[in-house]
C-alpha cells in the first residue's frame, strides 16, 4: 500500500484560498474531502437532496445509512436538532470533538430526508480539526461528511488514501496532514430516556458516563427496518400508508409513485429515469402522498444496480408487514 498521491488528483493545500474555493463547490452541491481529527470526511450539502445522492453514489454505499451533519459550533446544531440538558452537557465536554450526538430534528430543519435517511432525528457533530471547522465556517451550511472511501473499504486517514479510493469521483481533496484519532466518532442516541451508545469512537463509554453522571445503555443488536445512524440499524421512517412494489398501475384509491416514462403517477422520482434523481426524491415524495385522500402508495419498479439496489432496499423496508 502507498501513501503517494496519484497523478491527476485533486488533493489541495489547505490554504485559506483553497478552503474557500472548496467551500463554494459545496455551495454548488460538488463534493469535497477533507480532514477531520477521526477520518477524512466525504463532503456534500447536507441541505441539498442531489448533493446526498451524489455522496451515497460516489461511495456506492449499500443502502441510505443516515449521515452525520457537521457543523461548526452548538448555536449551528441548534438550528438543526432540539437539543435537551444532556446535549448541552456533552456539548460543553466533548465539542469540538469526536462526538456525534443523534437528536429529534427541528420542524424547520433545513438537512435533506435523504441525509437522515427518513427519519425525524439527525446524527451532528462539531468536529475538532481546524480545517474542518474553517471549511464549515465558510460553507455556511451542514455538511453531510461519511468516511471518504469507497463503501466496505477503510476509512482514510490520509489525503493520499482518499485519492486512492475516490479521487475521481470528488471535485476536491483539502489536505489536512494526518488524522489524529484515526477512527471515527462515537456515536451516542439521545432520542431515547437513557442515553444509548450506537457506536465506539474517539469518546470512550466511561466518559460519557461520567459527564452525563448516569450510567450509558449499549445497543443491543438491531431491528430490520433499516439504520438509526452509521453503525448501528434502527427504525426508519416508514409511510403510515401501505406500499405495493414494482407496479405499472395503481388500484383504485393508491397513489402511484413512477420512475420513468409512468404517465399515470401522481408523483415521479425520476421521470428520466436518474437513480440519483430518485434517490434524493425518495423520502420527501414518500411522505407528500402518505395522506388523504390516498388509501395506499404504489411504487414503479425500480432498476436494480446502483443506487437502485439503495432505492429498492428502503422501499422493501417501507413495504415490509406491520407489527
């Protein structure tokens, strides 16, 4: 394995021109890499639904794991999520770090459906790295950032292992030197009464505990229907509507949901048939028609590769049997 940078690649100083150059192409929903104290991040506009289509793509991610929102500072997370005591105590002992707390999202919350894969909670984090916190600063908005390496790979902790994985696919790389902590953030649930750790990190269980002065429950495997946060599955959203896949035509009183040339739907994800299109209509469209006066969605059938494979697994989820 090398370190060397390959030729062509799009690895960048983290020079003040650079990091705002960089933080423009996120404006205009581009991907860009760069540091974090855990990993490098692969970074879009969490607000933006092809910007997040685009980061699932690029890692060819296997299904819609909710993403984690970076922002600069706890006023920025606030605007985002409803933070209760215990946020703000962890805030103040672990922010800027290597801590992501998944909490309820705002009513007004402007993070893309697809970002927090459907659900009414969302995965924040201040990371610590000065690069980070500058090239968020200047976005002026939350940038969704999973591992910047393909989906399955290890995570990078260099500039040079991002352009080995994914230099092609990004319209920058900020090189922030190595990684720190080199393994990703924990991830704590505060959605729940007791406070939930859903994945180890650089923040450890015992200080968690600690500064909450409350033990931490551990997760205990999952449920089917699909992940709360990276690492962990949990409820997704799921239409209180009933699903029917891969149909050419509603029956009387569902909703049809077309991809494609579907001249009878009330909605299209796509209807030129872009994946990434459909993937970033996906939940937003699921919700506009789970309500009267349909009594049921149905769904065209959706191509099977790429982020296909992604949109059929949420949906089969959304269709699943109701306990």
């Amino acid at each position: 394995m090398t370190n060397a940078i390959p030729q062509h690649s799009p690895v960048m100083d983290a020079n003040p021109e650079n990091i705002a150059r960089a933080a423009d192409l996120l404006r205009q929903g581009k991907l860009v890499a760069f540091a974090t104290e855990t990993v490098y991040g692969l970074g879009g506009d969490a607000t933006d639904d092809r910007a997040v289509a685009a980061i699932f793509a690029a890692k060819n991610r296997p299904d819609f794991n909710p993403l984690i929102a970076h922002v600069p500072d706890v006023q920025a997370a606030e605007r985002l999520v409803e933070m209760d005591g215990r946020a703000r105590r962890l805030a103040a002992a672990f922010w800027p770090g290597p801590l992501t707390m998944v909490l309820p999202r705002r009513k007004d919350c402007p993070v893309s459906l697809l970002a927090s894969a459907g659900l009414n909670s969302i995965a924040v984090r201040v990371p610590a790295h000065p690069l980070a916190l500058e090239l968020l600063r200047a976005a002026a908005r939350p940038i969704a950032a999973p591992s910047a390496n393909p989906s399955g790979g290890v995570s990078p902790t260099t500039a040079a292992h991002v352009a080995e994985g994914l230099g092609d696919k990004l319209a920058m790389i900020l090189d922030g030197g190595a990684c720190a902590v080199g393994v990703e953030s924990t991830v704590l649930d505060l959605t729940t009464e007791q406070a939930t750790l859903l994945r180890p990190g650089g923040i450890t269980l015992e200080q968690l505990a600690e500064a909450l002065a409350a033990p931490v429950a551990i997760a205990q495997g999952h449920d089917e229907t699909g992940p709360k946060s990276p690492g962990m599955l949990a409820s997704h959203y799921a239409p209180g509507l009933p699903v029917r896949l891969n149909v050419e035509t509603a029956n009387n009183g569902e909703a049809l949901l077309g991809f494609g040339p579907a001249a009878a739907a009330d909605m299209s994800l796509s209807p030129s048939g872009d994946l990434a299109e459909a993937a970033a209509n996906l939940f937003a469209m699921l919700r506009a028609l789970d309500r009267p006066p349909f009594r049921g969605i149905a769904v065209s059938p959706i191509p099977a590769h790429g982020l296909g494979l992604a949109i059929n697994d949420r949906l089969r989820r959304a269709a699943a049997p109701r306990s």
